[in-house]
C-alpha cells in the first residue's frame, strides 16, 4: 500500500529566519510517530541540513545574496525522507563527495566513535565547522546519506542530499 504524503516544500533563499520559519512548519507538518525519538531525529537532521546548506551555500554573485535552497519532506508509510539541495563550489565538491562517501561506509558504531573522537580532536575550519555534521546526521538516520549532483556552470554544481528515516513501531 502506498501512504505517499508531501508533508513540506520550500524553494527559495534561505536565512536564519527561514531556518526558523523552516523549523516551526517542520514542528507543525511532522505527523506524532510510533516511536516519539524518530521525530526528534528527524528534527536534528533538519537543524543539521539547513545550517549546512545556508553556510556551504557557493555565493554566485555577491554576498550579500542569500543563499537558495530547495526541500523536500516526504512521508510513504513508516519511511520519510528529506532532500535539500543547494549549490556547491566545484572546487570543494569532491572532497565532499568524497566525504560522504567514507562516512557511509562505516558502521553506526564507527560514525559514533569518530564522531566521539572528532569532537575531542577536531579542528574547527575557516567556516566554523569540525566536520561533525555529516556524522551528526547519519547518527540520527541510521541510513547512508544519498546525493545526486548536478553541473551548473565551471565555477559550481547543485548537490542534492536525501537523509532518510524509518519509523519503527514500539515493541
């Protein structure tokens, strides 16, 4: 049976206040589930996504443009995935790609530990990260983050990350 629900979409700039807007629909929109830590994993995802794609946003023009973001929260059944895009650099693409890519091939346990470690050991970059996002998010999901990538221009791309979760019922 197929129990497919759009339960958010937004395309447009993204700023602090629509993160926060973003939140709230979020709040508002997100169906109680059978197992409460699923909506507040899902919830952190979303924290996580939107600060990523607000301050990994690639500036086309100025800066004082806002970044644009597309989202997507989707419902079918007990599964909801969640899919925001923005434009990357293609100078920093592969490394996050890259990134992605050695993350999802680790265990839970392993995200946990690195995570763990990272946060003890981690450097913080230019743009005020550890690194600790990527983590942060496959620890809620428990599910590889997904991308697609799509080339825009020789300066940069659109990647597009779907971050799933399944809701499992209380035993």
């Amino acid at each position: 049976m197929n129990d497919y629900k759009q339960l958010m979409e937004y395309e447009g700039e993204i700023t602090f206040e629509k993160i926060e807007e973003l939140l709230i629909l979020f709040n508002q929109r997100m169906p109680e589930t059978q197992c409460p830590k699923c909506k507040i994993r899902m919830f952190s995802i979303m924290v996580e996504v939107l600060e990523n794609a607000y301050r990994h946003n690639f500036n086309i023009n100025t800066p004082e443009q806002n970044p644009q973001i597309k989202l997507s929260l989707i419902q079918n059944g007990l599964h909801y995935s969640l899919t925001v895009g923005n434009r990357v650099g293609n100078k920093d693409l592969k490394q996050l790609t890259d990134r992605i890519d050695k993350l999802n091939n680790l265990s839970l346990d392993e995200v946990k530990a690195l995570y763990s470690k990272t946060i003890h050991e981690g450097h913080i970059s230019e743009k005020g990260g550890a690194g600790l996002g990527l983590m942060k998010i496959l620890r809620c999901s428990r599910e590889p983050i997904k991308y697609a990538v799509e080339p825009i221009d020789s300066e940069s791309s659109n990647i597009n990350f779907t971050i799933s979760i399944t809701d499992q019922p209380k035993q």
